[in-house]
C-alpha cells in the first residue's frame, strides 16, 4: 500500500478533519499544513497530488500514538525514516492499544482469516528467523476491518 492511501483511509476511519490532521503531525514532532495535508489525500490523479514520504507518515502515525495513548517518558523515539507495512500495521497496533485477539476479529471482520502464529510474526524483530513480511493485502484488510468495526451503527438504533 502505498502511504497516500494509508493516511486517506485512517482520515476517513477515525473522521479526522483538516485541523486534527494538523494536530497530529504537531504531537508527532513536525508541523504540516493544510496545503499540504490536502495535497497528500488528493486521489493520484489530481495535478496537484503530493505524495507522502515515509518520515512524514511516521510522523503522523507516531502522532495519532500520542493522541490515543499519551507520550511516552523520556526521549521520544524520532520518526523512521523508512516504512514498511509491518511497521505501519506494529504504530496502528500501539496506537489502539489492540491485543492480537482484537486484530484477529478485525481481520475477520474484513473476512481474512490467519492464525495467531501468523499475525506474531508480523511483529518480531526482523532479524529473528519467525519475522515475515506484512503483504499490502494483510494491511488493506485490517485497515477495512478496522473501517467497519468502527463505523459500524448499532443493530437498535434507527437509520438516518
């Protein structure tokens, strides 16, 4: 998955508007603009679209953390200067302080199943010989099982 698209859904997932988006790159460490912020969720095919590097993304993911849970004592972690969807998923994990049962019913949500075994692997430390690469298909689904956990509307509450 490419970055544009992972900041686009988790807007659209928690309905961060422009300034909260702002917000969350400042908890991160580094300012964003509304300018920019709107130049990176354009859709790919708008002259204007920007895409988003890594670092800024992990700026973000790292201030939606810090939302969610406070920060962290001491020194806070500087932003990756490199993503991969393993890291991605292991920030969105912190963030909501899942425990792998919550992303396994996630996942399920999105109708993909794997074995608990599987989704541990996804977080070890890349040199362990159990480290597997988290594919985009495993993100996109947790990302829309996420989507649908969290806007879902209660069975007893009327449609508008």
């Amino acid at each position: 998955m490419n970055n544009n698209d992972i900041l686009r859904r988790i807007r659209f997932i928690f309905d961060f508007n422009d300034t909260k988006m702002m917000e969350l790159f400042t908890l991160g460490g580094e300012e964003a603009s509304r300018a920019e912020i709107s130049d990176w969720l354009k859709k790919d095919e708008d002259p204007d679209f920007k895409g988003i590097y890594d670092k800024q993304l992990a700026v973000f993911l790292s201030g939606l953390i810090i939302k969610k849970r406070g920060k962290k004592d001491g020194i806070q972690p500087p932003p990756e200067k490199k993503l991969n969807n393993n890291i991605v998923f292991r920030k969105l994990k912190i963030a909501l302080n899942l425990k792998d049962t919550d992303i396994l019913e996630i996942l399920e949500l999105a109708e993909m199943r794997i074995s608990k075994h599987e989704l541990s692997a996804f977080f070890r430390n890349p040199d362990q010989s159990q480290f597997r690469p988290c594919k985009d298909q495993v993100l996109r689904n947790f990302l829309q099982g996420l989507q649908i956990k969290l806007k879902r509307i209660p069975e007893n509450s009327e449609n508008p």
